[in-house]
C-alpha cells in the first residue's frame, strides 16, 4: 500500500529536496536517465535543458563520466546541432580520431520536450541531426513546484490546476509525425525494456527519440520508496504504453494484458496525492471512469 501526501510541505523532511543541494529522493527520472546513460557508455556528452536534471551539475561536477552541456530550456536541441556539427568537422579535419567521437544527448524535462523546445527539436528533426534526445516526463514543471505542463494528465491536481481538464498531449505521435530514425517510450521500473531500445536506437543514424516515464515523489505526492512501484503499475494497467517507433512501424513492446484481466487504472490513481481528489470527499465517478476508458479505447485501437 503507498502513501500519499497532499502537498510537499507534507512529505518528511528526510525526503525534502534542499535547492541545489540534490536530488529528489525516487526521482523516477533519474532512474530511467541513469540507465540510458549506461548504456550509452562514456563517449557522451549530454545537452541539458533547464529543468529538473540541470541540478545534477554543480560546475564543474557532473555524476555523468561523459560531458556536459547545459542550454536554455527552449534551445537545447540547438545546441546540440553546433556541438555534433563541431565534432564532425574535428574528425574530417583529423583534429580527433573516431574512436574520439561523442554520442550527442538532448536531455529535457516534458515542458522543454512539449512546450518551450518542441520548434528547436522539429527543426532539428526535420534536419535529420544524428543525435538522441530523452524527455524525463514527470508530467509537470517540476523544478519550480510542478505547475501543469503540456503533458500534464486529465484529472491530475497541479500547484497551478485542481483537476488538469486538456489532457496530456502526445508527444510519441508528434515525434513519429517527423519520420525520425527512431522513437520509443521507456520507463525505469522496466529496465530491461529500455535497455534493448537503447541498444536498438545505437545502430541507427539520425534523430533517436526517448519519452522516459518519470514519477516524481514530491509534484505526485507519494512516499519515495514506492517510485518503481508505481512505475510498473503505470505499465500494467496500460496507461504507460511501451512502444517504439522504427522503419515506419509503431510496435508495442510490452502489451498489458487484456482488458479485465489488467489491473484497473484506479489501482495506479490511488498510489498518489495528486488523484486523491478524485476519491474524496467523495468519489468522482464520471471522471474515474473517463480516465479508464481513455485506456481502453487506447488499447482497443492498438489491437
């Protein structure tokens, strides 16, 4: 059973972020990035956009063995273009071997990714620049108190929304839209999920796009420790589709089980605060059952 909190005032103090001191304790986020950065191997340098993960850098430390390059929210895929564009011609000038290359990484939260940087990402898209780029998508501007973002989700309670009534925009299909190399939805609580499409995207040239499941313990309202666990639940009751996007196909990676034999989207709602209005005083029945129905219809169509 998790713990919800209605506010971050509520969580305990050991699970309280101090300002540029550290991370949030279960940061979902985190967990995904650190996996991919695995991967991915030390030739990297990482584009970060403000937001979240730009905490992970007190100059001139980052925990990344690789590089590190931090940009305004809105241009980190700009930057990007010029650090891959410098490299090539380091190497065609024999300035650096190849062995010498660096895997080019745009990191940014979901209201960069959404919102503010999607111009600079479609352009580079649309430009064919070889590079990855990963949205840790805690589902708000978490940085600054979680207020609603782009991909905030229908019914869930922000600093600035009770009840977000837009819905979360789907980023997956804008990207697909732009006909990358590559494109999937990942989730820490699903590692070996993520590492394969990381793997996967390292053998393809172009644009390599990753939309990272993120819980956030302190905008979501729920105990630290419960970060994978609700991770999983997001996958099992099919709210989280695991998909990618390759050779003009969309597959779903790691279909839930059928409709009455998955878990039901109210198992997830109930692990975080952020749901909680939905439940009391009184429980919102319409709206309950409009948010599973959102699932279902999403699976029915994916049959």
């Amino acid at each position: 059973m998790t713990t919800q909190y209605k506010s971050l005032k509520d969580l305990p103090r050991e699970h309280q972020m101090a300002p540029g001191t550290a991370m949030c304790a279960g940061c979902g986020g985190l967990e995904a990035i650190k996996q991919i950065a695995d991967v991915l191997g030390e030739n990297t340098v990482f584009v970060n956009a403000a937001g979240c993960m730009t905490l992970l850098s007190v100059y001139p430390h980052t925990p990344f063995r690789g590089s590190w390059l931090y940009t305004a929210m809105g241009s980190a895929p700009a930057g990007a273009q010029g650090v891959r564009d410098a490299l090539d011609v380091l190497m065609r000038r024999g300035r650096i071997p190849a062995e010498e290359n660096l895997k080019v990484v745009v990191l940014t939260g979901d209201g960069a990714a959404n919102g503010i940087g999607l111009g600079s990402t479609s352009g580079a898209m649309d430009r064919g620049l070889d590079f990855y780029y990963v949205c840790y998508d805690n589902e708000g501007y978490g940085n600054t108190g979680h207020q609603t973002s782009s991909a905030t989700p229908l019914g869930a309670e922000t600093a600035t929304a009770h009840s977000n009534a837009g819905g979360k925009k789907d980023l997956f299909g804008i990207w697909v839209a732009h006909r990358p190399a590559y494109v999937a939805t990942v989730a820490g609580a699903e590692p070996v999920d993520l590492a394969r499409k990381v793997e996967r995207a390292m053998g393809l040239q172009g644009p390599k796009m990753f939309i990272a499941f993120a819980p956030c313990p302190t905008g979501w309202h729920f105990e630290p420790r419960e970060s994978v666990e609700v991770g999983k639940l997001a996958v099992k009751t099919g709210l989280w589709p695991l998909k990618e996007y390759v050779d003009g196909k969309v597959v779903h990676t790691r279909p839930p089980r059928p409709r009455g034999e998955r878990p039901a989207l109210e198992e997830y709602l109930r692990t975080q605060g952020r749901y909680r209005h939905l439940f009391e005083p009184r429980r919102d029945e319409a709206m309950l059952a409009r948010l599973q129905a959102q699932v279902d219809a999403y699976w029915d169509s994916a049959a």
